[in-house]
C-alpha cells in the first residue's frame, strides 16, 4: 500500500515536472486579468429587473466555476469570476463592462446575457481588444469575424433555428398556412426573419403575423385572432410564459394547428409541465442541448457529471430550469478554451483558441452536437435536432441538421 | 381637484417650504464644488469619469423633474419618454443625417419641448393620481412607440443604433471620456445656471403661485394654464438634452434603455435628493447610480431587496432628502461661527 | 362579425383579471388615499403563499382562506412597521417606499420561488363556460368572485360603521379624528383589506397567466387604468372600467390597421387619457370641488 502510493506520488512528480519543462519552453505569456495564479472573467447578467429569471445563468456559472477551483483550477491558475447585473438595461450593461475592464481588469468578459446589452457594449470591447466570448443571445450578429473580431457568440442564432422550421415545413406540409406569433423584441424579428428567409418564395405560407409585448399579462385575445385566420400551422416565437399561454390557450378553444414552439421555450420543466402534459402533445421544436427535466437522460453519462455537479455545488438550483442547464454548457465551453489556451494566457490567444474547437461536446449537448469554430465561423452551435412532444418527454426524430446561414 | 392632489400640495412641506433662494446653495460652495469636480478627473481611472458623467446626465434629468415637480407642484412619472425621445433625436442626426453631435443637443431639447408642451395640454384638466397615471401611461407606451415598423429604417427598430463616440476637438491631448466630462459638465452648468434663474424670474415665481395655490395664483392674474403647461414643456425640453448627452455618452441607443424603470429611477432621484432643490438632483442621481451597484456587492440573489431596504433607511431618515442633510449641515456651520 | 363577439368576449375574460386588481387598488385608495405601486407584488407574494401551501399538502380552501388572513395581517403589519413611521413624510417619500416595498418584495419572491412559471389550480375547472370556448369556467368563476367582492365592499363601505370611518378617515382626517374615529388604525385596516383583497385578485389572475415574481407587473399597470378610468373612489367604477379596459384593448388590437396590434396597449391608454381630459374623477367618480 505504502509503496503503490510513494510510486504513485513519484509518477506524479515525474509528470509534474515535464509539465513544468515543457511550459518554460513554451514561455508564459499574460494579459490583464490573468497571472501564475488566476484568471479573471467578467460577466453581465439581469440579475434585477424584468429579465431576472435568466439571473440563474451566471449562478449556475459561478458555481462550476467554484467547482472547477475545488478541483484544481486550469493549468493550476484558479477563476476569479467577476459578475455584475445590468437589469437588462444597455446603458448599466456599458458602464458595469467599463468597471468590469478598467477597475477590476478582467482578461474576457463571458457570456454577457440580452441583445440590447451585448449591442451596447460590442465597439466599446472590440475597441479596447477585449474578448466578448460567447454571448448568451441567438441573434445572428454575433457572427461577423470581420468587423468584430473580438465578439463570438455561443448558442445557434434564431435565424438558423428558424430556418430549420421553414424547411421541415416545405419538405412535409407544403400546402400550410402559418400563423406566427411572435415577440416584439430582437429576439422575436430576428426568428420571424430567419423563417421569412428560410420560405423564400414560399414566404406566402404565413397567412399571419401577430406580435405581443412582454407587459401584455395575457395573450389570449392574440389566439382568438389567430384561430379566425384559419391556419393550420402555430409557430410559436416565445418566451417560456407566454410559450405556456399559448399552449393552454390553444387547447382551451380546441383549435388543433401543427404546433412549433421556439427552443427559447421547449423546456419540459419551465413551459410544458405548467402548460399542462395533455395540452402539448405533438408540439414540435428543435433542441440542441439535454433537458434536466426530462427523465430519457436520467442515465446519460454527461447529465449525470450535471447532476452531481449540482447536488454538489449548486444544491438550491432547480434543475427543471432550462438556463442551469445553459450556464453549465457555456461554462464548461469557456473552461475548454483556457485549458486549450495553456500558458498563453493573452487576449489574442484566448480569442484564437476560442475560434479553434474543434468537436466539442459540453455534457448537456445533445448527442452528436458539437462545437466547432475557426477564424471565419463565430457561430459555435450550430446543430439542432427536430423534436416531438409525446406523454412526458421529447422525443427525437431525424438527422441533426445543421443550420449554417450560408446554404 | 382631488383630494390627493391638494394632499401633494398642503401636506408637502419639502415643496412649500422652500423659498427660491434656499432652492440653491451659497457662491462659495458652489465654487468648491465646481473646482473639486474640475480636477477630480485628472486622478481617478477613465471609467469612474465615465461614471461621473453618467451621474451629471442624470442628474440633469432629476433637475428637470424638479423644475416640474418642485417648481410648478406637477408630478410627472414620464419622464423616460422625453429622454428617449432626445436620446434618439440625436442619435438619428449623429448617425443618419451626420451632424456634429454638439448640434444635436439643441435640436434634441426642442424636439422634447415640443412634445412636452403639447402633451402638458391635455394634462393641464389633469391633477395628482390622474396626471401620475397620463404620465406613466407616456413612459410605458414611448418603447412601443420607438419600435414601430415604420420607424425602423431611422430608429433601428428593437436593435438600436449604435452611435459614434466623438474626440476632443481641436486635437486636445485627453481622452474621448474626459473630453466628454468636460462637455458634460459645462452643459450641466450652463443648465443648473439657466434653472435657477429660470425659477428666479417672473416666470419662476408664476410657478411656484401655481404650486402652492392654484386659485390664488390665478386670482393675481398668473395665466394657470399658460404656465403649467410651460413647465412642462421647459422640463421635458431639458430632459431631452440629459438623453441626447446619453446617446453621445453610452454611444448606444435601443427601446430597452428607455423603460418605465428609467422614469422611476428619475423620480426616485429627485425625493432622494430633496423635492424642489436643485443641487440636490445630483445627489439623487448619484443614488439611483451607485446604490444599485452596492446592493448587488451586498447580494446578487437579493440585490432588489437590498436596494429597497436601503432606500427605506435613506427615507426613514431623512423623509425630505439630501436637502435635509444639507439643511442641517447648515445650521451646525452656522453655530459653530458663531461660536467663533 | 364573429371575429367581433370573440374578441368582445376574450375582452371581458381579460377585462376580469384587470377589474380583479382594479378592486384592490380602489380599496387601498379609499383607505389611503394614495396608490399603492407595489400592490401587485403583495398580491404575488400572497398568491405564492397559497401555492406554497398547498405544496404542503393543505387543500385548495383551507389554503385560500389561511392566505387570506396571512395577507390581512401582513398588510397591517407592512403599515405599521413601514409606513406609519412616514405618516409625517411628504407624500412623494411614501411613493418611494411603496417602491422600495415593490423592490424587496419581487427579489424574495424570486430568491424563495425562483422564477420558473408554476402551474396553478383553479377551483372552477377550465372546460368552456355555456358552450363558448371563449370564456373557460375558471374565468366566468373570477368574474363572479370579483362581482362577489364587489358587492361586499359596496354593502361594507356603505353601511357598516368601520366602512364608513375608514372612508371618513381617507377623505378628511381632520374630521375624521374629532368625531372619535382612530384614523391611524384605520388606515391599517385598509392596508389590511387590499392585501387581502389582492390576494383573492392574484389566487383568481395565476391560473390564467401562471404563477411567477412578475407575474403583476401588466397587470398592475392595468389595474391602474381600469380604477381610474372608473374613478377611484367607486369599487363598481372600477370594475366596469375592467371590463372597458380588456375590451377596448382587444378591439383596438384587432381593427385599427397597421399599428393597431403593436400599439395596443398606447392606444388603450390614450383613450382612457381622453375620457380623463372630459371627465377628470373618472367616469363614476364624484367630482370634488376646489375650493380656495
């Protein structure tokens, strides 16, 4: 026992110190923000306010990040992670990036969380050559190497998921009417968008568009306005309460459109379940990460790590929430690329690193979804899977498809 | 006139009891307050520059509250739509019609007058609760309005626009932050100056007869409805310039920016600072800019209620704001000469 | 024409849930003659009190009338703690505590509850109410429980002695107090009141909109409009100016072309804008008059 133990502790030495070797030969080289010992990460999120449910994102961060410290750090530097709340309103989100590169001076700001926000603080960091890694909106504008290249986003744009709709419908309803119901926000132009581009000359399949404003508390009467259209097809542009709205309302007036609700909202534990299990049946979507609510991963190697992650270092999450979920997967992809980044800790080289992985698959990615970016392709997901939804769970159905704006 | 109305009126010492000269402080603190503010940027990092100004710009638009409020007895919760529409008036002439962003300002103030005198029209039949409730109905609406499809093409539409930060003219050796410290500052003076005599002049005085009795003010031949209604148009045209400084500062402007919350972090603003004293919207603005940032250093999970619980001592203790404090600061010098 | 009667019925089905909130906020006006921003939050809080209990395994009745009187005393409790202490205060001050109030709320509502939207039961059932698919029982069941409550506040405010010297109270303290009315308490008992009166507002609104810490911010600002549309001192104003509000918004939503659906809400508020131009106390408010 004694011996196994001392060789044990020999190897490791002897591992050590060609890890050692080999880094002085690679030098060290560091940016504000990072040293022999830490690496600071900044990050935005609406942790007050009308967005404040997506607040949950950058706890579920911070605590993978504690969990990843308890383990050692990366390359032996431990994460300092810096988040600020914005209340998801871009002049806070401008003066809280400032503080976080002039006063605390993070080597990246991560994940900031909204569209409005990341817009406003986008030429202030590019300006500066501050990474603005993996922001946490769909908006397709996160993909431009060229004018920005210091902005990467991370989850897949909303133009692309919507395009994913747009040719399932062409390929199996050809003669549908469509009715879409949509947000006015960016998030909801930006799907109605990429769904309009997606039909083509078909784009006169949409019969109708109505939008909602988030302060709007109920969205029936939108329903009742829909049904009279008659359409057969309800594509639904949502967030997750008024996903659960719509879903109810619909079953309530027995209208029975072919359902397709936006990923924003496929959660089975933040919109299905309250929606009511018998009310969603059949609903389509498209996913590109597992569900923590939904019992088909219960045994899935990668939900488990997620699991004990959580039980560990995050016990008060709910995990039937989609965003802890999320945070886990931005987190683990940020983790990656310092690892990759080695001991160059430079702002370049975390933006080169960030736009060099190659298949990666965070735990919570659905099989076969994988990460990959290079120095024209900002857009790191950019896979999604059809869904159905049938008794409690999603049920998977064809091939995973990519969708690349440029096809 | 209802009743809570004539409540904001009588039972309101902090908008009674201020006569037009205790509305401002003494020469002699003011200029060391004018030279602190000179040389302060010249020590501390870009970024809490940046935040000063941020707090100059605010604090302009509590100022303008409080020329309503304070000045004429009106209350409005509105105020976020005058800003936005300044913020987007020069963010539109910066970035589509490409004119100097210094020129903007002005037009940006008068298009806010515009629409602030013509919506304190129909606001003139309205007192108290009722004209809280027209005003915020302006403040929830101006993000809907701004998001328009017709509008899209100047307005950006729910993405924004995005602006260009400008840089010391005449090739100055500072910063495009100092720079616009600097800017900022001269435009808050010129503004703080112009208010004071503003509330000094004939028609300064035929707001505060219209704030303290209506009635009687008409009776002595102040034109009420004249009046009121200028107050507002001079409170939302200043307004409009705090916003348009907005778009030239945060470089950035979207329909997020400008929501019902802005107003009341405004009017939050001018009770924190004291209602009907001018210096004190600074001190208000710099509460609705730093308190929420110590809250969250507080809590993240909590950081609302932390704010709220803060805000509750700040109004436990001094119920009339910073003019409170600055009040009994005063009286103290005044012993301790005295004294002397 | 169809589409007329629909969007007329989902109106008044909508319209119920702003008269439901439009009731609270009259009750907290006759009692303190201000309005109450953080109003919808209590009614939240109270509405995920009852969840919460019958998480607990208490059932749906027992859960509902143990919030109520969990609400009433945490009403007094919140006047006497918070704002009896401002009762000197300038009016604006006590605006921004009933923001402060909003603030701490809705951020432990949050910290407890999280914010993922939770489903709540409805004692009425959902099928459609009368055959039309419009009106789900649960929503003909909150209309009734809001024509209930009306009715019980009418009879409390006109006829009972403590009715009648909380409004005394309300109106003119001065008075009030000479006449031997304890006006301090019965401001309590107006806060107690609304709260509970919100609660039955929030218990009757989250099974339609789910149940979550924002769940009154839209409806607040309604059950604004609707209770000055209506004027502020009358409860049955206020709920007509419910019904009004909800329908007014969804014929506006419908027929005025192009910006009729995005503008809904502008629009509606416009037009309540305009009544208060002609009849400045709402429309069944008593009209005071200025004197000098």
């Amino acid at each position: 026992m004694m011996l196994s133990t001392r060789s044990a502790a020999f190897a490791t030495a002897l591992i050590a110190s060609i890890a050692v070797s080999g880094s002085a030969l690679a030098q060290k080289k560091y940016d504000t923000g990072a040293s022999d010992t830490e690496i600071k990460i900044g990050n935005i999120m609406p942790y007050s306010g009308p967005a404040s449910a997506y607040g949950v994102i950058g706890k579920t961060e911070e605590a993978y990040f504690k969990k990843i410290n308890a383990e050692g750090g990366i390359n032996g530097r431990k994460i300092n992670f810096v988040s600020y709340d914005d209340s998801y309103s871009p002049p806070k989100a401008v003066e809280q990036a400032r503080k976080l590169v002039e006063s605390d001076e993070v080597l990246v700001v991560f994940n900031p969380l909204g569209t409005p926000s990341n817009s406003a603080i986008q030429k202030y960091l590019n300006s500066k050559k501050i990474p603005q890694l993996f922001v946490a909106t769909g908006a397709t504008k996160w993909n431009e190497p060229k004018d920005f290249p210091w902005t990467i986003g991370w989850q897949p744009s909303y133009q692309s998921e919507a395009r994913i709709y747009a040719k399932f419908l062409m390929k199996e309803k050809p003669d549908a009417k469509i009715a879409v119901f949509y947000q006015n926000d960016d998030f909801g132009k930006d799907y109605l968008k990429g769904l309009k581009d997606g039909l083509g000359a078909k784009a006169s399949m949409i019969v109708a568009e109505e939008s909602y404003e988030t302060s709007e508390p109920s969205i029936d009467s939108h329903i009742v306005k829909l049904k009279a259209t008659g359409a057969d097809v309800f594509i639904s542009i949502t967030t997750p309460k008024f996903a659960a709205q719509a879903i109810k309302k619909i079953a309530e007036v027995e209208w029975r459109p072919l359902h397709i609700v936006s990923n924003v909202s496929a959660s089975v534990g933040s919109v299905i379940k309250p929606a009511g299990f018998e009310n969603a049946q059949g609903i389509l979507s498209a996913n590109y990460a597992k569900d923590g609510a939904d019992a088909q991963w219960d045994n899935d190697p990668g939900m488990k790590k997620f699991y004990e992650f959580l039980a560990k270092y995050y016990p008060e999450a709910n995990k039937l929430d989609g965003s802890v979920v999320y945070g886990y997967g931005a987190a683990q992809t940020m983790v990656k690329v310092l690892e990759m980044c080695g001991d160059d800790l430079t702002r370049a080289n975390v933006m080169k690193q960030a736009a060099s992985l190659k298949d990666f698959a965070p735990d919570t990615l659905l099989p076969g979804v994988k990460i990959n970016t290079s120095a024209k392709d900002f857009a790191p997901i950019e896979q999604l899977q059809m869904q159905r939804f049938k008794g409690e769970k999603w049920e998977l159905f064809g091939d995973i498809i990519s969708g690349e704006l440029n096809n | 006139m209802s009743a809570a109305a004539e409540d904001a009126v009588t039972e309101a010492p902090a908008v009674e009891a201020v006569p037009k000269r205790a509305m401002t402080l003494g020469t002699g603190t003011s200029l060391v307050i004018l030279a602190a503010l000179l040389v302060t940027p010249i020590f501390v990092k870009n970024f809490v520059v940046f935040q000063m100004t941020m707090v100059m710009i605010y604090g302009i638009a509590v100022l303008a509250l409080n020329i309503l409020t304070g000045g004429s007895g009106q209350f409005s919760l509105g105020q976020s739509a005058f800003y936005a529409l300044g913020a987007y008036t020069s963010a539109v002439l910066m970035e589509v019609a490409n004119v100097n962003y210094a020129l903007t300002l002005p037009i940006a103030g008068l298009v806010a007058f515009g629409a602030g005198y013509l919506f304190g029209k129909p606001a003139l039949r309205l007192s108290g609760i009722y004209l809280a409730l027209a005003t915020f109905a302006l403040a929830v609406a101006m993000p809907q309005l701004l998001k328009l499809h017709f509008l899209e093409h100047w307005t950006g539409g729910v993405q924004g626009l995005t602006v260009m930060k400008p840089d010391a003219p005449f090739g100055l050796p500072i910063g495009q932050d100092k720079w616009l410290y600097y800017f900022t500052l001269a435009i808050s003076l010129a503004i703080y100056i112009g208010s004071i005599n503003l509330l000094r002049s004939r028609s300064g005085r035929a707001f505060m007869s219209i704030r303290d009795n209506e009635i009687a003010a008409s009776a002595m031949g102040v034109d009420v409805a004249q009046y009121k209604t200028l107050a507002f148009g001079v409170s939302a045209g200043i307004t409009g310039i705090a916003g348009g400084l907005s778009a030239i500062v945060v470089a950035f402007v979207a329909p997020d920016s400008y929501t019902i919350n802005l107003a009341i972090a405004l009017f939050l603003g001018m009770v924190v600072g004291g209602v009907g004293w001018l210096p004190g919207s600074f001190v208000g603005a710099a509460f609705i800019i730093f308190v929420p940032n110590i809250a969250e250093s507080i809590s993240k999970g909590l950081s609302g209620a932390v704010f709220g619980v803060l805000l509750f001592l700040v109004i436990f203790l001094v119920p009339h704001g910073a003019r409170q404090v600055a009040m009994v600061a005063q009286h103290l010098l005044g012993k301790l000469t005295k004294k002397n | 024409m169809e589409l007329f009667t629909n969007q007329v019925l989902a109106g008044v089905a909508t319209g119920a849930i702003y008269a439901c909130m439009a009731l609270a906020v009259v009750m907290i006006y006759q009692a303190i003659d201000h309005l109450n921003f953080a109003q919808g939050e209590m009614a939240m809080f109270s509405t995920f009190i009852s969840w919460q209990l019958m998480q607990w395994g208490i059932p749906y009745w027992w859960a509902f009338l143990l919030t109520l009187a969990i609400s009433f005393a945490g009403g007094i409790l919140i006047e006497r703690l918070l704002f009896k202490p401002l009762a000197k205060a300038p009016v604006l001050t006590n605006v921004a505590g009933f923001i402060a109030l909003f603030a701490i709320v809705n951020s432990v509502a949050g910290l407890i509850w999280d914010f993922t939207i939770k489903q709540y039961p409805t004692p009425f059932g959902s099928s459609p109410f009368l055959g039309s698919q419009l009106i789900s029982t649960h929503q003909a069941g909150m209309i009734g429980v809001t024509l209930l409550m009306l009715v019980g506040l009418y009879l409390f405010f006109q006829f009972t002695r403590i009715g009648l010297a909380m409004r005394a109270a309300a109106a003119l303290p001065e008075s009030a107090r000479l006449v031997g009315v304890n006006t301090s308490w019965m401001i309590a008992l107006g806060w107690g009141m609304a709260s509970a009166i919100g609660a039955v507002a929030g218990i009757l609104i989250a099974p339609v909109v789910f149940l979550e810490p924002n769940m009154m911010g839209g409806v607040l600002v309604y059950g604004f409009a609707a209770a000055v549309l209506g004027g502020l001192s009358s409860p049955l104003g206020a709920v007509i100016g419910g019904f009004l509000v909800g329908v007014f918004e969804n014929l506006a939503g419908t027929y005025i072309p192009g910006v009729g659906n995005e503008l809904k809400l502008p629009i509606a508020l416009a037009l309540i804008i305009t009544v208060l131009v002609f009849k400045p106390a709402g429309l069944f408010g008593r009209a005071i008059v200025k004197r000098v």
